[in-house]
C-alpha cells in the first residue's frame, strides 16, 4: 500500500469506510460534549420530541479529571444500556431530527482520525467502527474533499493539537530524523505487506530488520569513537551484535516458550486492552507499581491466566486452538487492514503513542498482535466453540482499537515499556506462542 500526496494531506490505499448504520459505536462511553456541543443540544426540549426522554436527565458534567487538557465540559449520560440515550432504531435520533451539524462535535468527526506530523496530516479511520472493521463503502481516496473538511473540523475543536515529533528516536540514545523514520516506515510497510508469508512472521521480519538496524548504528557510533580516540577506526573493539540482529531473520520454529516475565506482561497488557470489567479511574493506564506487584507477589502463583468476564484461559489453551487467518481470506484482511492503519498513522510510536522510540513502539504493535490473537481465540472458547470466527476477530479488533485510543502512557510507564518490549526474541517468543 501507498499513500496519495495532495498538499501533505496523506490518505492510506485499501482503506474504504461508511457508515453501515449499526449503532454499534454509540455505547461504551459518556459522550463528551463542548460547552457549545452542551447548549445547542441541550437547550432543545427532547420530551417533547419523544416520551422517551420524559423525566430523563440526560447530561452530566465532567469531573475535572475528565475535562482536564480537554475542550470538553459536559457529557451526554449512557443509558441503561450502555449506549447513548440518542440512539433509537441504531440511528442517532439529535441527527434524523436536525441535522448532523447538530450533533456533538466528537461524533461529526467520528470515525476519522487525523495526526499532524512533519509531513504534512495522516488520516485514517478508527476501527471502532463496523464500517471501518467491514471495509465498507468507498476509499479514504475517493473521500479526500470530506476528509479535508472534517480535518477543519478537527483544528477547529482542537486548536492546540501540535504534537511533538522533535525527540524520536530508533532506541534510547539514537535519534533519528523524520525523514530517516520514513525510510525505516517504507521498509516496514514492505514487511508488512509481504503476502506470501504468515502475519507472524512479517512482524518479526520487520523487527529483526529494525534490531539490525539499530546494530549497524552502534557499530558505526563505535568506530567513529574509535577513530576520535586512537585515531583508527581499526583501533575500535567491534560492539557485540544486538539480539536478533543477524543478517537474516529467525524463524518462528525456532522461538523458545514463554517465560514467566513474558506471561506477566502479556497478563498486565491483557488487562488493560481487554479488560474483562468496567475500568475505574487508572486502571486502563499501564502502571509500573501495578506491574511489578503482579510479577513479584502474583508469579509465585502457578497458571497465569487471561480473563474474559465469567471464564479465564491458560495460555496453553489458547495456543493449542488454530487462529485461521492463514486459511481465511477475511480475517487476513481485516488484520492486515487494522495494522497498516496504525503505522500509516503513526499511533504506535513517538508523538503517536507515549513517546516510545520506534523499535520499543513496533515491538509493542507485534505484541499486540499476539494478544489480538489470543483474544479472539479466548472469545471462540467463551461461546463454546473451538474455531475461531470473523466475528470473534472483528469483536476483539474493536476493543482494542478502543482501549488503545484510552491508555495513556506516563513516563515510568514509558520506561517500562522500551525495557520489556526492546528485544525482537520476545517478540519472537510471543508471537510463536500465540
């Protein structure tokens, strides 16, 4: 896939979306409101448009955690339900009534996402929604008028949104320039989208190409520090190689089992992107604390396990079950489709996700990936089944879209992060195993 110029606003190939009226993506959150978004809609009487909304408080307003770096003020309550009040049939009833320019700010906007980087805007879709999941309707391409118009939109409501790409880095001590970083991202996306190898083994491809390239930079650092000092780069003790960076990439049969750290941290991610309850305040945030309490006074505890709501799944089950993407064509699709999403978009590293550098941050995506994986076959299981489904797939790529969307990342929890997810033979480790 390539992306299409037009004054550095970049649009992903592949990538289509419209709206399959499904009213799937208006649940799951109070929906915040502007302070102009709480008095156009709330100053419209809606008991007396339908009696549904007769004696209903229907807004709150935020907490000041929840406002706090934010334009919004107000939220749109959830119903009993767990979806907006607004959704009747599976259409938004503010929107049949008035007109979508009536609609709170955040949702004109939804499903676009749209991130400013030295490059000029990339724009793509959240796959929190089912149109998205579904490939449905026409190309981002075949949208860019609307999509220039939304991305108005979205400097209107975030004025101050300049993200900070100055401090990228491959890893912790080695910089890169934006430039460099696309040339990395090209080679990447040509993993990625190698289509005669498994989804597995194209994310430790590009890992170990980023482990090898990360290698030639300390030995090119080393020698020139040999040169400075003795005057001969031939003076210089060659530095050892980094792990995984030979010259060609290792196999997945060949990946060791799971160790106990790499189980604690698959547990730890798991609960934070799927969670198997309603999250309080914190909980959907990686905690350093948090994390070594699990490891240090919970791994004594034998058989981790991952949660879903009522059941929990060894990782034992859960790699002895077929995950079909090799076999299905749709799940493949929408796999591929969710990945290249997040790196033509740069949510997975730097200024796009917790700073983290780009090896720590596409390490991360493969892990990921794993988990996507054993969620969708824990998913399978909870229903009682023993293959896994498009559906099942689709479900756990909406989570998880979500919770990503959620987390932060403070700078303990950036930290641990580049320190437990530097390594592509964890990578390899984790993606063999699941």
């Amino acid at each position: 896939m390539s992306d299409t110029k037009s004054d550095n606003f970049h649009l992903p190939e592949g990538i289509n979306y419209e709206c399959t009226g499904c009213g799937k993506c208006c649940g799951g959150w109070s929906v915040p409101l502007t302070e102009e978004d709480y008095h156009r809609i709330s100053d419209i009487d809606w008991a007396k448009e339908s009696d549904r909304y007769i004696g209903k408080a229907l807004f709150r307003e935020l907490k000041d955690y929840e406002s706090k770096g934010t334009p919004y003020t107000n939220a749109i309550k959830e119903g009993s339900d767990g979806h907006c009040p607004f959704l009747v049939d599976n259409l938004c009833f503010i929107h049949s009534k008035y007109g979508a320019e009536t609609k709170p700010s955040i949702c004109q906007l939804f499903p676009y996402s749209f991130n400013k980087t030295p490059s000029g805007v990339y724009a793509t879709v959240s796959f929190y929604s089912m149109g998205a999941v579904n490939n449905s309707g026409k190309s981002l391409i075949e949208q860019r008028p609307y999509l220039e118009k939304k991305f108005a939109e979205f400097k209107k409501l975030y004025p101050d949104h300049e993200p900070n790409w100055s401090q990228i880095q491959l890893s912790t001590g080695f910089p890169i320039t934006w430039e460099t970083y696309l040339e990395y991202e090209s080679k990447i996306l040509s993993y990625i989208n190698d289509r005669t190898m498994p989804m597995e083994q194209r994310f430790l491809n590009a890992s170990t190409y980023l482990a090898r390239t990360l290698a030639e930079r300390r030995a090119s650092a080393a020698g020139a520090a040999g040169a400075s000092t003795n005057g001969s780069p031939n003076n210089a003790s060659p530095p050892p190689p980094a792990a995984g960076a030979s010259s060609s990439s290792p196999q997945l049969s060949s990946a060791a089992s799971l160790n106990w750290l790499d189980k604690h941290l698959l547990t730890g991610l798991h609960k934070i992107y799927f969670p198997a309850k309603r999250l309080g305040r914190g909980e959907g945030d990686f905690n350093f604390y948090r994390f070594i309490y699990q490891v240090i006074f919970q791994g004594i505890i034998p058989g981790t396990k991952l949660q879903l709501p009522g059941r929990s799944y060894s990782f034992e089950e859960l790699e002895s079950m077929p995950f079909p993407s090799n076999e299905d064509q749709e799940i493949e699709d929408l796999i591929y489709r969710y990945f290249f999403s997040r790196i033509f978009g740069k949510h997975y590293f730097g200024a796009g996700f917790g700073q983290l550098t780009l090896i720590s941050g596409f390490n991360h995506l493969a892990i990921v990936f794993a988990l996507l994986k054993l969620q969708s076959k824990a998913i399978a299981k909870s229903r009682d089944v023993g293959k896994v489904s498009y559906l099942d797939v689709a479900a756990a790529v909406r989570l998880l879209e979500k919770r990503m969307g959620e987390t932060n990342l403070d700078g303990m929890a950036a930290a641990t992060y580049e320190t437990l997810m530097h390594s592509p033979r964890r990578v390899a480790r984790v993606l063999a195993h699941s």
